[in-house]
C-alpha cells in the first residue's frame, strides 16, 4: 500500500503552497512531514487525503492514480488536528459513524458494528468511556477516539494532521511511543504532519522535511540531522551556531575572528571563498589550555540541564557579523565536571563535527 | 464579564451608597411599565371591556376567520421558503469563498434596512397593473398585485434575513472540520447534513425560525402595500385590526389585536425556551 505524489503544485490565490512536490511512501511506512507553519505540509496531506485538490501533479495511491477521485474511494483514515469529533455523539456513535453510513449491502449488523466498535475501543484502551461524550474527555482521550473513528472504516493509509500538536507535554510523549506501537501492530501505511522535530525523530521511520512548499530533504531522522541537505534543514532540526566567513588558509575567517577548521575535500578551494560552518552545540570541546591555534571565549551563563550542561560562550576580542554573538555549547555532564568551569573563566573553542554550506548550497559534511 | 461583575460588586458593598442602585433600577421598571407594560395591558382591557362574550363574538367573526386563514397560510409559506434559503445563503457564505460573497452578506441584510412600505411599493412597481410584469400575469388570470402571491412575496421579502443572519455567524465559529470527517468516514452531503450539519446548528436555526414567523404573522407595512385590504380575501390579521379600528370597532380591533398580541408573547417564550437549551447544550460542549 504505497503512496506516490508526482510533481504537485497548488496556490491559494497568489500564495503558492506548494511548489512542485514529488515524494514516495513506501508499504507499512510511517513517516513525518516536518516543517515551519505554513510550509505546505499540512496541505500536501489534504491532497493525498483528497480534501483538497491538487492544481497540477498527480497522487498514486497503491499503483493507482486517484488525482481526480473523492476522498470515499481513496481509503485512507483522516485525523483531524482539533480531532474534530462529533460533540453530540457519544464516543461509541463517533467510532461506529463510518460503519453506519456504509451503503445498506456493505453495512454490517448492529451486532457486529457493536462487537467492531468495542473492539476499536479496546484497542485504543478507551472502551471503559464509550458512553460519554466528547466534551467530557481529556485532550489525548479525544485523540484516540478520533484514532479509532479513523481506523473503523479499515482504512489502508493512515493520515494524520498534528495528532499531537493541542496536547500537554507530557501527554504527548506518552501519545508518541503509543502511536508507534500501534503502527508496528497495525502496519497501516502513515503520515503524519508535525512542526515539532522532537516528535518526528521519535515517531517517525522516515522524515520530510519541508519549506516555503518545498521538500528540502527525505531521510531517516539519522540522515536529517547528521547529514542536512540544506541550511535550512541543519537549523530546523536542532540547535546550530553559524559561522559565516571567508576559507583563509586552514582557517575560515568570520573577519578578524578564526575557527581553525575547513571542509574536506576543499583543497582546491581558493582562499576568500565564502562559506557558512553550521555547529551544533555539542559539536564543540573546551579545553582549559592548550598547544594548537584555537580561538578564545569566555564562559558567560552556565546552566545544569540534568545529563548535560548548557553553556553560553563569547567570542573574545571579535565583533564581526559572520559570528553568532553568543556561541552554545553542550557538554555531558562528565566532561563539564571534569573541566570544573566557572562563569568569566577562558576556554578554548573546538569543533568536532561542522555542516559545510557553500553560499547556501550544500557541501560536504564531516569531522574538521 | 469580570469587570461587570465587579462594578456590581461595589454597588454591593456595604457602606456604598444605594440610591443610584433604586434610582436606576426604578427608571428602568418606569420605562418598560410605559412603554411595554401599559400598551399590552390596555390591549387586553379594551379587548375585554365589553365582556368575554362580546370578545368571542368579535374574533369569531367570518372575515376575522379569513384573515386568520391568510395570516397562517402566509406563514405556511414563508417560513419553509426562507429557512430553506437561510440554510442555503449561510452555508455558501460560511463555508466556501468566493467573488460576491461579501456582497452577498450585505445583500441578505438589504431587507431590515429598507422601510416595508417601499419593500411593498417595489412589488407594485414590478408586478402592478401597470408594471413590468404585472399585466401579463393578471392575463394569465394569476393577478400577483392585490391578491394572496403578492402578499407572500411583500412578506418573503421582507423576512429574508432572519434565519440567514442568524446562522451564519453560528456556522462561521463552528467551522467545518466536523464535516470533513464526516466526508472523510464516508458520509454523502446529505447524510454529513442530517447527522453533522442539523444537529450542530439546531437552536440557532429554531431561534431564526420562531422570529421569522413572528415577523411574517405580524408584517403590516409591505403587506399593507400591496394587499388592497379586500375583506375575506386579501386582509391579514395586522390589516384586519387596522380596518376594524379605522371603523371604529374599537372593541373588535382590540379584541383581534390581542391575538396578535397573544403570538408576541407566545414567541417570546419559546424564544426564551431556545435561548435556555442553547445556553445549556453550550454549557455541556464546554464542560
């Protein structure tokens, strides 16, 4: 049961939502759209859906073209994200609405709509509520009863809009790894829209990411944060401190500023090429002292974040406009002990792993 | 909310000085005693100044029983006509856009800012023995001017907002998600209608119902246009009191007036009733 959108483009008025989209889902996948609001995630999953239609570009679902087809003959489960569920029926009435407007030949007996429905509520641990009403349930009851009113209808895709987003934190977490085993029981074809990276990479086997209508990069939430495709991706998922500056001997140049590293493979590379390190926070060592050229900082904040300690650095003698004012740095806990650092101390900057952006196009990743 | 509560608050409080209190609560009883009370209270009394005979009699008179008829026939019409189009009005402009739905909206209000009288007058204009249409329909032998159609579309007209401008804010703040589920589990349009759509928008649609009807049982001035006050045949209830009065018939007027009257009340329960259901299933929505 795959799904296949070639080349979809959609503008509402002038305003282009999205912007020649193509993407693969393979059988039993589950996986994320990332992205900003407004980026087009939300409406790429409405086309695919079949609520919206698409201005050019067509949507494949299981080897067949369902472009022009209602959203009835696509089979695919919706959940809405205010879950939009029913408020004058009961629970038990918004699971059984699919079967009930089945066509008379295809609708099953009261009975056995009684026995799916309790079936679906057992699933989704809910059928101790089936007798309430939506107003009388918390936010994530609510979006498992949608869940299973989606999944009543036996759907083969499975899509889902921000299943997550008006939840409690906590809440949501425990949604998270819920809604994975689920999927690894039901091995329903999924996607999933999200703004929040945190919950694609826990979620998701795969991740979309997405800007201005676009798709910037398709990968495993490994893939997308370690090696991004884009400056935009590299930001998006994750912390980074950016560097921009110019290649000056084994140095990049942020003017007047050096960080003692340069990609690989640059060799050939003239000197003033302009390029932009993108560093994760804990992509850099500190070191007390040392022997090599490294550039110097001053501790300015520290804060105890449990395992690791979040720490803001200064660049000392620079003010430039390639540097990021103040520098993040994450240290394991262990090693910030080790260090023993105080607030005003000088350190030494390393970094250990950078995304190299040559003017906005991707380079190359790796160590230095 | 709050801050009212809390100017009333003070007003409360011990010690704080009571006589705006009575004074503003004495002038608001003085104005609806005045101007509600009085009217509806001397209403009933000439109605009945001659005794309970004498107002049996007057209601039970031939033409008072056809100007009952027209009344609630007119009515029959109406009010199925202009909820069928106030559903239709609002959900075009809640859920969908487009060019003119503005104009539309403003549209939809053009009937409560006209005077009836020259609601009435346009249908004159239009269908009159000497308007556009008029003498073609009255060849067909179907005159609209002076007689029942002409009632109907003069009331029509002017009642067309009602249930329009009562459910399109309703169906704005509702919004559609409800519905697209319903279209996604696979409902058809009319079955998302009937179980979604209807269920949602039910008070709101009675409320615009129950003022609509009040309104085309009680018009007067673009009936009175365009009606010809034909005794038995083409007189409303509102018209028919106005005939009696003008002959001076004072107790029967009044006596047909208080049936008018009698709606008025009875509308204005129910309209409590609705808002009271509406408030309550609000209440548990957001529980």
């Amino acid at each position: 049961m795959s799904i296949e959108v070639r080349n979809i483009t959609k503008a509402f008025d002038d305003f282009k939502a999205l912007d020649n989209v193509s993407l693969n889902v393979d059988d039993g996948e589950l996986v994320a759209l990332l992205g900003p609001s407004g980026c087009g995630k939300t409406t790429l999953l409405r086309m695919i859906a079949g609520l919206d239609f698409v201005d050019e570009g067509e949507v494949w679902l299981n080897g067949e073209n369902v472009t022009g087809k209602h959203i009835k003959q696509r089979g695919v489960g919706f959940v809405f994200q205010h879950y939009a569920l029913f408020g004058h029926m009961t629970v038990f009435e918004n699971v059984a609405f699919g079967l009930r407007v089945l066509k008379r030949n295809e609708r099953p007996s009261e009975d056995q709509i009684r026995k799916r429905v309790h079936e679906l509520l057992d699933l989704v641990q809910l059928d101790w509520l089936s007798k309430r009403f939506p107003a009388q349930l918390s936010g994530g009851q609510r979006q498992r009863v949608a869940l299973a009113r989606a999944l009543a209808v036996e759907p083969k895709f499975l899509l889902l809009d921000e299943p997550f987003g008006a939840l409690d934190a906590n809440v949501r977490k425990e949604l998270r790894r819920w809604l994975r085993r689920l999927h690894d029981e039901l091995h329903v074809t999924s996607i999933f829209v999200t703004h929040d990276q945190e919950e694609a990479m826990e979620v998701a086997s795969r991740i979309v990411v997405m800007d201005k209508g676009r798709i910037e990069q398709v990968g495993t939430p490994e893939a997308v944060y370690d090696r991004p495709a884009s400056p935009f991706v590299s930001s998006f998922i994750g912390n980074v401190n950016v560097f921009h500056g110019r290649l000056q001997g084994g140095s990049l140049d942020t003017g007047g500023w050096q960080l003692p590293i340069r990609p690989p493979g640059s060799d050939d590379v003239g000197d003033d090429t302009p390029y932009a390190a993108y560093i994760r926070p804990h992509d850099f060592e500190l070191l007390k002292s040392t022997e090599e050229k490294l550039p110097e900082c001053r501790v300015k904040f520290i804060q105890p974040m449990g395992s690791v300690y979040r720490l803001e650095v200064v660049p000392e003698h620079a003010a430039s406009d390639g540097l990021p004012e103040v520098i993040d740095v994450e240290l394991p806990r262990r090693d910030f002990r080790a260090l023993n650092l105080s607030v005003g101390e000088r350190v030494y900057l390393r970094a250990t792993e950078t995304h190299w952006f040559e003017a906005g196009q991707p380079a190359v990743t790796g160590p230095r | 909310m709050h801050t009212q509560t809390l100017a009333l608050d003070r007003l409360d409080q011990p010690g704080a000085r009571q006589w705006p209190r009575y004074v503003l609560t004495g002038l608001a009883i003085f104005i609806i005693g005045l101007f509600l009370l009085l009217p509806l209270a001397a209403v009933l009394i000439e109605a009945f100044s001659e005794g309970w005979d004498l107002y049996v009699q007057a209601i039970n008179d031939r033409y008072t029983w056809e100007a009952i008829k027209l009344t609630l026939l007119v009515a029959a019409v109406v009010v199925p006509l202009n909820t069928v189009f106030g559903i239709a009005a609002a959900w075009m402009i809640a859920r969908f856009q487009f060019t003119g739905r503005g104009a539309l909206t403003t549209l939809i209000d053009l009937p409560f800012s006209i005077s009836p009288v020259i609601a009435g007058l346009i249908f004159v204009l239009v269908f009159g023995a000497h308007g556009w249409f008029g003498s073609w329909f009255a060849e067909q032998g179907f005159p609209i001017i002076f007689a029942v159609p002409g009632i109907i579309l003069a009331t029509l007209f002017v009642t067309v907002p009602f249930v329009a401008r009562e459910l399109i804010p309703l169906m704005q703040e509702q919004g559609s998600e409800e519905e697209e589920a319903a279209i996604a589990l696979g409902a058809g349009s009319w079955t998302m209608f009937r179980k979604i759509t209807l269920p949602k928008i039910k008070w709101g649609l009675l409320y615009g119902i129950i003022l609509c009807n009040a309104r085309a049982m009680g018009e007067f001035g673009a009936v009175s246009v365009v009606s010809g006050h034909i005794r038995g045949q083409t007189n409303t209830l509102p018209l028919h009191v106005e005939i009696l009065y003008n002959e001076y018939n004072f107790t029967a007027a009044f006596a047909v007036a208080s049936l008018l009257a009698g709606l008025a009340i009875l509308t204005l329960v129910l309209k409590s009733l609705v808002e009271w259901q509406q408030a309550r299933s609000l209440e548990r929505a957001t529980q």
